[in-house]
C-alpha cells in the first residue's frame, strides 16, 4: 500500500452511488493501476499490474450481476 501517488487522475464508476462504498481506480502508467476507497482519498491506495486488474474485473463483473 502506498499514500504517494503524485499525478494520479482517481476515477471512479459513473454507476457508483451515493452510499460511499466505491472505489476509485487511476492508470499510473501502462503497468500500473491504483485502487482507493473514495471516501479516504488521503489514505492508503493498493497498486497492481496491469495485466492483474485487467484480469480481476470480470470477477468483479460476475459479483456484481448475482447481487
């Protein structure tokens, strides 16, 4: 985890809600994600390959449709 990530353009889902439970997502460069929760945009952010985030949101898809 790290808090320094200078340069990072957060984005978080246009299907996210106003309960706060999202999470924002920044390309940091092409092998590189970050991942945030919005409510602390201070806080710890996770950071991933690429290629690992690209292969985790169909996962995320498949949660999300059986809610």
């Amino acid at each position: 985890m790290t808090t320094d990530l200078p340069g990072a353009h957060w984005f978080k889902s246009s299907h996210s809600e106003s309960g706060g439970q999202c999470v924002e997502v920044a390309w940091l460069d092409e092998d590189r994600v970050g991942i945030r929760d919005s409510t602390n945009p201070s806080g710890p952010a996770l950071t991933f390959a690429s290629g690992d985030w690209v292969a985790f949101l169909p996962f995320v898809v498949k949660v999300a449709r059986n809610r």
